[in-house]
C-alpha cells in the first residue's frame, strides 16, 4: 500500500505494479505543479528515467524510483500481510487523508 503525505488523496492499493507506481508518480508531480523536467531536475535524476517511471516501465532502477517517490512526498512501507491490525490502522487512520 502506498499514501500520499502530500495532501493527494488515493484510494487504497492491495496489490502495486509498475504502472500503478507511474501513475502515482504522475499524479503527485503534477499536483505540485511541476513539469518532468522540472522534477528531474529537483530530484536529480534524468527526465528518461522519470518519463520510464511514469509510465511504468518494469525495469527502472529500484533505489532511484524509491528515491523519487520520496521526493515527491511519499512515505514507502513494506507491510506483511500477516499484520492485519497494522494494516487496519493504516487503512483506517492514514487512507482518510
């Protein structure tokens, strides 16, 4: 699951795949009013990379597109399945923002 700290709402995602991880991506530069070259350029990463990240391209370096996501503003977690009562606070606390 990934939430926005940036004041972007988005509904709750069970399962990410690299289009949807684009789409976010996306949606958050635009938010902030940002071209992609102007989010290359602030995040230091090439504006080939991030149009690869935005539409979700598979094989884009994991270590820059997590470095990007949080640029941008979002807080990445890793949450087994098993932990159900974190999940639920997440879901319920967090997902409202």
């Amino acid at each position: 699951m990934i939430y926005s700290c940036s004041g972007i709402n988005y509904k709750k995602l069970d399962s990410m795949n690299t289009k949807m991880i684009g789409k976010l991506v996306r949606k958050s530069r635009k938010a902030q009013g940002l071209t992609q070259a102007e989010a290359a350029g602030y995040l230091n990463v090439g504006t080939r990379f991030l149009s690869d990240l935005e539409n979700g391209k598979p094989t884009v370096q994991l270590e820059k597109a997590l470095h990007v996501l949080q640029g941008l503003g979002f807080k990445i977690l890793a949450v087994p399945k098993t932990n159900h009562k974190l999940i639920r606070y997440i879901e319920d606390d967090l997902g409202e923002e």
